[in-house]
C-alpha cells in the first residue's frame, strides 16, 4: 500500500511510546521507508538501536546528526513524504504551537513544509487545558492534522480521555494522506457488501456464502484516496478505517430503503466538516458526483411467511415445503439519476459469464459492471479476487490480487474511465 512513501516518525517521551515500535513495523509491512527521529527525553524510554531494530532508517536524534550528508532536521524535510509525532506529549504540542525548536525534533517539524500527522498522549487534565487547546487550535489551522486520543484508564491511574489513538488509526490516516487522489477526495462513494438475509423464523435464515471482504476492502481503499465512503453491509469488517460510516442491515428490503435515503443525501452533496477555529461542525457543499459499489450479494429468493419466534419440528412434520417469492432487485430499481451505478456480478459458469454480465450492464441500467468468476482461489471467503471491469465501450481485466490491491486498482480504473 506504501510502496516508495518515505515517512519520518517522531517520538516524544510518553510511556505510550512502545506503540511506536508496532506503528512502524506496520509502516514498514505495507512498504514505506521509515526514518525515526527522537527527542532527549523520549531516549529515557527506549534506545535509538530498538528502533533501528525494528526496521527504521538510522535514527535521527541529538547525536546522531550529520552535516556531512542528509541525516539533519533540514535534509530530512527534503527527503520525506510525511512527519508523523507519535506519540506527541503536551510539552512538544505547547512547544510546535509557539514555534519552539529547542530540540531536533522540533526543529524537523518547524523546517518540515509537508503533511504532518500529531497523535497526542497526555494526562486528561494536561489535555483539557486551555493552554493545551488553545495549542491544538492553532496546529489545526498551520495545516497539522490531529489523530485524537482514546479515552481509558491512563498510565497514572486516571481514567479519561488522553490515551494514544490506537495503531491502526494513526496507520490509516497516514496511508490517507500519502494516498490521496483529487478525483476522489471529497467525493461521496456508497459501498454495499456481504450476503443479505431473509428469515424464515427468529432462528432460520435464507443466505448465500458471500464473505463481504470485497467490500470492506473497496471501502477502506476508496476512503484511503479521500472519499467519503458510506458502508452498507450485512457482515463485520475485520480492519477498516474509523473514518468510513457503517451501516448494519440485514435483509434486502432494509438494505433497499437504507440505500434509497443514502443516495438522497449524497445527491445533496453536503458533508459535515470540522470547523477549526470554533470547535464546531459546518457544511459544505460537494459538487463531485458520487459513486455507487453495489457489492452485496442479495438473495434471490426470500420466505413468503417469514414467522416469529422458532418453528418447532412437530409443527413441521417429515417434510418442509419452504414457500418462497421473488426478492427485490435493488439495482434495477434505486433512483440512479445523478449517480454512477457500479454492480458486481459473480459467475461460476465461464462461458456464460461475459454474455450475463453486458446484459446486467444494459438491463438494470449501470455505469460499468464488475464481473469475477467464483471458482478456486477466487471462491467465496477467498482474500484474492480477479475481476473484468465492463462499461459499454471497453472492458479492462485486472490480474488475481488481494482484495485490498485489486480495490486500490479500481479506484484507478474508475478515475481513467471518468476522466
């Protein structure tokens, strides 16, 4: 996901900063180039060799600077991406917000003209004081973006708010940052996912064996390029960003009239923004279409007396004729007007497949259609797909991939064909 993105990660001294270690580990699994740059009081927790160990580019603090080649708080700023403090404690967060450089590290963020990230950590009270949010106003509005503190018991037995975001959170906003793309930022993008459920009692249901990881996957890569992804789902998401909304459903009818009220309000094209100065939510107004993933694998076939409670056997006897009816086909029948309708359809008869899914594309009315064969490493729970994206004009085949890299592949395959 980070291939050739070279991160600077700085680490202040908080007890939370063993996080840091597992923070750029992750950086380094997913590809980037991590240089960690330390101030005095961090190195009282955790040596620069740990850090160095752990996959870091030589460590950068007071006595390791070099002005023989690049290892300085000027070169540094040349030559990376991004800067990261994580964890930032209430001393530096004072210090960055009036221009203080009394240390390296310091002095990395007051020359660095780049993204930069701050994940606080700090006692509740340090954090709710007003010189602390006086400080943290002030950073938002030079263009630092801030990665909120947890709320938990704390290191010194106080229990609030001012524990460090957790890893993945610092992880995902960084990789948004990095990854980031002006056809998708600020564009609404619906994902709907997993196998919808019809009931045939309070204990039995009607289902198919769609995992959902496709769509979790489109939606952590869509919002990873700045969009505003809206999830509609019937399945749990294992790792997924905070920043994309959520939405439970079960059967196709909820799913049906859930996304029939999403699709009204992003057609509206308001988001709620942070306003920096008052603390507050304001609107803003989007003028970008949005984009439509239909992903969910919806029953066909739902029970035509869906009961409640259990159905017991001595009701039932030796044999269960289940009555079923038709369901409803979302895709064909959602208001698609102002949107761009993308649907997925799953085959495991190839030679059929293509035929089925042009006459997808020209019954239900869509923009383009992804088509994937369900079969062998791509069957159903599989974490690699392959797909044919089709519109009326072309047809683009991507390589068998993990669903997260196929998804990045997507979104650029969108892009091209839009543009």
């Amino acid at each position: 996901m980070l291939k050739d993105k070279k991160i600077l990660l700085g680490v202040t001294g908080s007890i939370s900063i063993y996080k840091s270690i597992e923070l750029l580990r992750r950086f380094v699994k997913a590809g980037a180039e991590v240089k960690v740059v330390m101030t005095p009081s961090s190195q009282k927790f955790i040596t620069p060799l740990t850090f160095e160990a752990a996959g870091s580019q030589r460590v950068l603090y007071e006595e390791s600077e070099d002005w023989s080649g690049r290892d300085n708080h000027i070169h540094v700023t040349e030559d990376y991406d991004i800067f990261v403090i994580a964890p930032a404690t209430a001393n530096t967060i004072n210090k960055l917000s009036n221009g203080i450089a009394d240390n390296l590290l310091l002095q990395v963020a007051l020359a660095f003209d780049k993204p930069k990230i701050l994940a606080p950590a700090m006692n509740t009270k340090m954090y709710h004081n007003r010189f602390t949010e006086a400080s943290f106003k002030l950073l938002k509005l030079n263009g630092y973006h801030i990665v909120e503190p947890t709320t938990k018991e704390l290191a010194c037995g106080t229990e609030g708010v001012g524990a460090l975001a957790d890893v993945e959170d610092i992880f995902f906003e960084t990789a948004r940052e990095l990854l980031k793309d002006e056809f998708w930022e600020d564009r609404y993008a619906l994902v709907t996912g997993g196998g919808t459920i019809e009931r045939i009692d309070d204990v039995r249901y009607i289902s198919n064996f769609s995992s959902g990881k496709q769509a979790c996957a489109l939606a952590t890569a869509l919002y990873l390029k700045g969009a505003n992804v809206e999830l509609i789902t019937t399945k749990e998401c294992q790792e997924l960003p905070k920043g994309v909304e959520v939405f439970k459903v079960e059967s196709a009818q909820e799913m049906k009239e859930l996304l029939d009220e999403r699709i009204k309000v992003v057609k509206r094209g308001v988001v709620k923004k942070p306003d920096l100065i008052n603390d507050l939510t304001q609107l803003q107004l989007i003028q970008k279409k949005p984009y439509l993933f239909m992903a969910a694998a919806v029953s066909d076939y739902r029970p035509k007396y869906p009961q409640s409670g259990k159905l017991k056997k001595s009701q039932i006897g030796e044999e269960w004729c289940l009555e079923l009816v038709k369901n409803i086909d979302i895709l064909a029948s959602i208001d698609k007007e102002g949107i761009v309708a993308i649907g997925f359809k799953a085959e495991m008869d190839e030679q059929k497949a293509l035929e089925n899914a042009r006459r997808m594309l020209e019954e239900k009315g869509l923009d383009a259609v992804l088509l994937n064969l369900v079969k062998g490493v791509t069957k159903f729970g599989s974490d690699k797909n392959q797909i044919l994206y089709i519109t009326q004009e072309k047809i683009l085949k991507s390589p068998l991939k993990d669903k997260l890299e196929l998804s990045f592949d997507i979104a650029q395959m969108v892009k091209e064909l839009d543009e």
